[in-house]
C-alpha cells in the first residue's frame, strides 16, 4: 500500500459514504421519475445530493426549484451546481444570493462548458468569473460553504498537460474549495495516478470518485470521447451486441459498476459521487453491494412522491 491511500481499507458499509447527482426535470414525466428515484436513494442516507446547473444558466429555475423541493420535502442535504458562462459576476453574484436565502450551504462551483458547445474554445464572460476558482472565490467571500470542484483524472481536455490541471485544481483549493469531484472514469489506475499526483503538488482534500453506472453504453461512449474520458476496450466488451436487450445490459451494468467501486474501496477510498442519470435501480444495487443500507423509517422523501 503506497503513501497516497488511506492507512487502512475501511470497512465495507460502515465507513464508506456517498453521493448522488441529479438533473433538473424538463418535463412532468421527468419531474416524476426523478422524484421516485430520490424517493428511493433517500433512505441510503447519502451525505449529500446534487443538482446540476445547465451552461449558462439555462436551468437556473429548474436547478432552484429541485434544490428548494429537496430542501423542504426530504431529510437530504442538497449542493447546488453553479457555473460561470455566459454570466457576467453580478449575475452569478445574484444566483449565489438566491440559492443562499433559500437555506443552501453545499455548491458545486464550475466554470462550465463552451457555450457553443463542447470542444469549442471557451471565452470566459467580459465581465465574468473565468473559471472554476474564480468562482470558489466569489462563493468563499459570501460565505463559509461546503464547496466541491471538479477533477479530471485523465485531465481536462483543455489542459495541455497534467501540470497545467492540477495546478487549476490547485487554485480552488487555495480559494476554498472543501472537495473534489472527478470526472467518470473506468480505470481505477487513472485516478489513484491522478491523486498521487495531486498529493505531490500539495492537495490535500478529498478527490472523491465520480462513478456513472452505465444505463446506455452506446450512450456513454460517444459522450466519453467528447469530454475526455477514456472507454477501454475491456468495456465495450462487457456490453457488445446488448443494444436491444436492456435486461441483461442492466445486469452487466450493475456488476460493472459494482466491481469498481470495490476495487477503489479495496485501494483506501471511502467516499463516492454516483451520477445517478435520475435513475435509481444501479446506484442503488451498487450501494448495497458496498453495503449501505436502507434507513427507510428516518426517511421523509415519500412525502415529495
Ligand atoms: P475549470 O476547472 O475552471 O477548468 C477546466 C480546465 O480548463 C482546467 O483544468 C484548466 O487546465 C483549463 N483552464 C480553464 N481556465 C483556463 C485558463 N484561463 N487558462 C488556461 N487553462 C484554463 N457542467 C455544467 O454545465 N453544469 C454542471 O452542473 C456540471 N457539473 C459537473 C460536475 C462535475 C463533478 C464535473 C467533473 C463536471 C461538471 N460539469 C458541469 C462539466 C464542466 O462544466 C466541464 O467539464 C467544463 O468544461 C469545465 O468546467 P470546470 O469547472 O471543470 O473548469
């Protein structure tokens, strides 16, 4: 066991801890599903959930409501996800104000992807924040929050080199951020590389892993390669010729997933982010499988179905 992973594994159940991820709804239909599936996470007692915030505001009121229905229907603790395109510090200012009155202390701070969209040339905002530290700045001068950033274990595309990433992961750790939240990724030797890299340049939060349990390989992978993350050959040798047959994609998927996030437990790590997708079942196999348990009686989530 090297340096960079924890002292000890932990054990199964009892000191791993989780994270969930969701999307604002754009319809009823959406709305519904993804309230059943945070009816049904609840209970696992996630230390967090978030709501992801669409480039350039365009789910500003959508991210808001979902934010303030979990706040005042569940016992869960939301973060809400801010980016910095297309918005000037003002306006970004006035969303901070916003999601703070209305009793949120957990932001994901981000700068967000091109406005026209990813793999153009990001042009940060005239009168911006241009960045993801920048904006863990602007959080930090308004109050002591919870704040996670992203982290790219394969790095970001935009970064030239490793150097040139860690040292932005750098700068929101020295502006406040409280985490980081990777990139998915399906090699776990890129993240322990990613981490003892970060380490060495003196960052000590949590890099906690983001895992996407993969509801749609064809889907998965066409979005891998446009935001940088690597699709093994190993995988798409999980899921060939499963396209039309989704019991047996899911079980794979489950089993996948699963076999990574112990694979990291057994590497040391204890925390996890789930991209849920707004989809219950995988997140939820996955976490038994690392042995956290439904806490059905302390959960109020039914109340929000
Ligand atoms: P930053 O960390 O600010 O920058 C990314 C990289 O670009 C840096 O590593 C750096 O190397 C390079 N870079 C940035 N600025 C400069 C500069 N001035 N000079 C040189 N290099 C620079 N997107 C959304 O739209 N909404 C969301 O809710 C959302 N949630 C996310 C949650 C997580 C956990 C993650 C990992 C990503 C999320 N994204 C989201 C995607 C994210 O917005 C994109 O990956 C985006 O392209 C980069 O945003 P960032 O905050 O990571 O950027």
């Amino acid at each position: 066991m090297n340096q960079f992973r924890f002292s000890r594994r932990p054990d199964i159940g009892e000191k791993v801890s989780v994270s969930f991820e969701f999307f604002p709804p754009k319809t009823d239909e959406m709305e519904s599903r993804l309230w059943d599936t945070v009816t049904r996470l609840e209970p696992l007692r996630p230390e967090f959930v978030s709501v992801t915030y669409g480039a350039g505001g365009s789910t500003r009121e959508r991210t808001a409501r979902t934010v303030k229905r979990i706040l005042n229907e569940t016992s869960l603790t939301p973060a809400a996800h801010m980016t910095c395109v297309d918005a000037a510090r003002d306006q970004v200012d006035t969303v901070i104000r916003e999601f703070v009155d209305f009793g949120v202390t957990r932001f994901v701070a981000l700068r967000g992807d091109p406005a026209a969209g990813v793999g153009t040339a990001y042009r940060p905002h005239p009168d911006g924040y241009a960045n993801g530290a920048e904006l863990v700045g602007a959080l930090k001068s308004v109050g002591d929050f919870d704040i996670s950033v992203s982290a790219y274990p394969e790095k970001h595309p935009e970064s030239p080199d490793f150097a040139t990433d860690i040292d932005m992961l750098k700068r929101k750790v020295d502006n406040g951020a409280t985490r980081a939240i990777t990139q998915f990724f399906f090699d776990n030797d890129l993240y322990e590389r990613y981490v003892e890299r970060a380490r060495r340049a003196g960052i000590y939060i949590p890099i906690v892993p983001g895992i996407l349990p993969v509801h749609n390989f064809t889907q998965v992978a066409n979005f891998s390669s446009r935001c940088g993350a690597l699709v093994p050959a190993w995988l798409a040798e999980r899921f060939e010729g499963l396209e039309n047959d989704p019991q047996t994609h899911a079980l794979v998927a489950s089993a996948v997933a699963a076999e990574q996030v112990l694979d990291l437990v057994e590497r040391g790590v204890g925390d996890f982010h789930f991209y849920t997708m707004n989809r219950a079942d995988l997140v939820f196999a996955v976490c038994h499988m690392i042995g956290i348990r439904s806490h059905e009686a302390e959960a109020t989530g039914s109340a929000a179905a």
